[in-house]
C-alpha cells in the first residue's frame, strides 16, 4: 500500500518508519525543509531508541522518503495520515487544531483516486467531522473517506509499542475506508493485536479516556503515596497490594513527582475542556490536572524539608532532566517546576541528563550542567533523583557520599532502598516512604 504522513514529528516519523518496515511504500512529509534535510542525512530530529537504525534501513530498501512536498506524496496513496502537533491553546488549554486543518486543506487538493484521510495526532471529539467537511468543500469530486487512528505509543518505548500494540483502535463512518485500514494494519494481524473497529467519535474518544485513566491511575497513587508518609506506609508495597488484583493491574502505579510530557497534561486538559463545552464536567480528571500541578511545585518544597528547612546558599544536585527516562522530551517535565522552586529559595543547581540538557538549556536559567552523575553531585549539600534513568539505578552511594558536602538523597522514583541508603550513611527521603520502615 502507498502511505503519506504528514507531519514527521514524533508520532508521523515512528509510525511512518513502522509502517515502512511492514512493507508499505512510505513517505513522509514535513514543511521544516531542515527536518527533511536532517532525516534524508540520517540525522533523527528526535531522540528514540532503535529510530535510527529503522529509518536507515527502510530508506535503503527503498521503501521509505522524505520530503517538504505534500501534493506529489498525497497523490496516489492509498491512506494519508495527518500527523502533525496539537498543542495546548494558550489561555483555554483546548488542542490547537490549526495544523490538522490546514493539513487536511493541502491533502483536499493533493488526493487522486479513492483516499483514506486518517488523524492520528490526538484530536478532540467531533475534529474528524470538521477534517471530512473541509475536503468535502474544498473538493466536492473527491472519493475521500475520513478515519480516526490514535496511538497509544510511549515515548522511549515507541516502536515496540507500534510492532506490538495492545490493540489498535480504527474509528470509521464507513465500511470502504475501514477495509483500508484493516489493510494497512494487516501485517499486524500476525502479532495478534487486537483491531477495534468503532465510530469515529468513539475512536477519537478512546484515546482520551485512555490517557486521562492513566493520568488519574498516577495521580490516585501519588496521593496515597502521601498518606504512607504521614502514616508511616510504604507505597511501593501498596501498589504493589493492590495491583495482582487483575481489575486494578499492576502498571502505572509508580509513585512520582507527578506525570509529565507532551500527551498526559495536554490531553487532560483538551479532555476537561471538551466535557465542560458539552456540559458533562469530568470533575474527576479536573482533579487531577490540579493535583498533578500543585505536586510538582510541592517536590520542590520536598527537597527543601530534606534540607532541614532552607536550601538557600546550598547546591542541589539533580539527576534526571526529561520528564522520563529515554527521551531528551522536555515538555512538561517535573524538573522544571522543582529546579524553579529550588532556584525561587535561593538553590544553586547542577544538573545531568543523559540526553535532554540541550532541550533544557533554553528552558532554564542559572543552572550549571555536569557531564555525568558524579561530578554532578560533586561538591553538592543534596542530591535529588528527578527522572529514573537507567545510569542512575546503580550508582556508587559510598563514592557519592565522599564526593558529597552532605550525604542526603531525595529519590523522587524510590529508585534506593531507604535501608540501603541509610546503610551507606546517606539521609534518605523518597516518595510514600519513611526511612524507618525502609
Ligand atoms: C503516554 C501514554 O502512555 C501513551 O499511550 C500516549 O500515546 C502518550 O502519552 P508518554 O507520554 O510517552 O506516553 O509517557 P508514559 O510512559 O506514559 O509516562 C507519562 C508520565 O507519567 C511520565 O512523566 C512518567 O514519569 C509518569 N508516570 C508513569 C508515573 O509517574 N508513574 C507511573 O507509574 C507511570
């Protein structure tokens, strides 16, 4: 089959190459002439493990390409993805639709022969209806048909997760365009993932809910994590109590310093927003967009405590930048609340990332980057883990505790046993857990 997708950010250039492993003919389109310049050079605008590798390979076996040229991929395709960005609004937080419209205008005058149109960027309820209204009015002879395709991919984890989905979900008016898409997800069908084959409304509302379930899944465990504090509980037992009960499943319920990323607080937000616009107020995600804001900020005041009160004219030393690990994804990353708040009581912060100081750089002022773990902390009155990367999973704590002013460990991912952490004479606070009963 012939694919178009447009926009080859994040979502466009994983599953374009996907698409392209699976044998379809690909290729994928983007208006930032340095973004096709970087990728047809092999250079990924991105950082995701195994990318690389997978766009090199389909390109050579010729069945994947770039280009800044909308008309000539649309022309001919059998399924043109729209792939570009939604963001937040500014001011009412609802997705910026701007980018699909203007897509689905381009692939009205570009389409020949009978073409499936698919959003798969996360677009509110009812934004399939407007994307068929205006190629249906910017082309009335067109043989076009509308469908809903939303992904479900994790960053760091993405091409996995298109190889081996859960399920894939189609959302389609008619049964021409599902057949093509039952089509293009055929290869899959050797993985046995399940296709759901709904409405479009209903497909486009699936991907909310989805998020918005595992955002609420988070922020519930976060909140008892605070409780375990108080009550001398420790969370990761709770968690892991209540998840073997197979209703409520084991994943997801890692406390935290609250969710982050380019999709959970922007599809909560564009989720509140649409049910407040049909008067059916979700008041329990409404919740928890609150919720996960104010504990960002309280991480901070956290690491404040653990610092006897003040941090001012101390150096903090925090490991872990991007909102999780494997990404250099900055958006709406914890970090960035914590170091403020650090910074507004007077901290003075040195950071290590694996990958994401160049996308944090912009973001931040007056922070000083060390090029690893060590030398980050050393020299530091506090050492806080923000995002749980495998580099810091092993680290030396005798050889932190000698290179640290003063051996306290804030593990806002519980990655150290607070016993361990004691053992080796570090004063020890994680989330839901006191060091007594660690
Ligand atoms: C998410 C969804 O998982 C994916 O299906 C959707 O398509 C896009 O949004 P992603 O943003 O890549 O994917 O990250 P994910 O791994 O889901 O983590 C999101 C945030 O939740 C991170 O900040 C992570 O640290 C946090 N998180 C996740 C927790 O704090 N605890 C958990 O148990 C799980």
């Amino acid at each position: 089959m012939r694919i178009a997708m447009i926009g080859s950010g994040y979502v466009g250039l994983v599953s374009g190459a996907c698409f392209a492993d699976f044998g379809h003919d690909v290729v994928c389109v983007d208006n930032d002439p340095k973004k096709i310049e970087a990728l047809e050079a092999g250079r990924m605008p991105i950082y995701e493990p195994g990318l690389e590798a997978l766009v090199a390979d389909n390109v050579r076996q010729k069945r994947l390409s770039f280009t800044t040229d909308l008309k000539p991929a649309v022309a001919g395709a059998d399924a043109v993805f729209i792939a570009v960005g939604t963001p937040s609004r500014r001011g009412d937080g609802f997705a910026d639709l701007s980018y699909v419209y203007a897509a689905a205008r381009e692939i009205a005058q570009a389409v020949t022969g009978y073409t499936v149109v698919v959003t798969k960027s996360t677009v509110p309820v009812g934004t399939g209806d407007e994307v068929e209204r205006i190629i249906r009015e910017a082309r009335p002879d067109a043989e076009v048909g509308v469908a809903s395709n939303p992904e479900f991919l994790r960053e760091g984890a993405a091409i996995g997760d298109f190889k081996r989905p859960d399920r894939i979900v189609i959302g389609a008016e008619d049964e021409r365009a599902a057949a093509v898409m039952q089509e293009v997800y055929r290869p899959l069908y050797l993985n046995a993932a399940p296709i759901i084959v709904t409405g479009r409304r209903t497909a486009e509302l699936t991907k909310y809910a989805a998020n918005a379930f595992l955002a609420t899944k988070i922020t519930f465990i976060n909140e008892i994590a605070d409780l375990c504090e108080r009550v001398g509980a420790n969370v990761q037992e709770v968690a892991r109590g209540i998840g073997l009960d197979n209703r409520i499943g084991s994943k997801f319920l890692h406390a935290g310093p609250g969710y982050g990323g380019s999709c959970f607080p922007k599809d909560t937000l564009a989720l509140v927003k649409t049910a407040q616009d049909y008067a059916t107020p979700i008041r329990i995600v409404e919740t928890v967009v609150s919720v996960n804001d104010q504990r960002k900020r309280a991480m901070a005041r956290k690491v404040v405590a653990a610092a006897g009160g003040s941090v001012r004219g101390k150096t903090v030393a925090l490991l872990g930048l991007t909102f999780k690990p494997d990404t250099d994804d900055m958006r709406d990353a914890p970090s960035l609340s914590i170091i403020a708040g650090l910074q507004d009581g007077g901290a003075k912060v040195v950071a290590y990332d694996p990958e994401g100081i160049e996308q944090a750089r912009p973001l931040l002022e007056g922070v000083t980057y060390a090029d690893d773990a060590y030398s980050c902390a050393s020299g530091a009155d506090i050492l806080v883990i923000v995002t749980e990367w495998s580099a810091f999973r092993a680290l030396d704590l005798p050889r932190l505790k000698t290179l640290m002013n003063a051996p306290v460990l804030v593990d806002l991912r519980n990655v150290y046993s607070p016993t361990d952490a004691v053992k080796h004479g570090f004063q020890y606070v994680g989330i839901g857990t006191t060091p007594s009963n660690g």
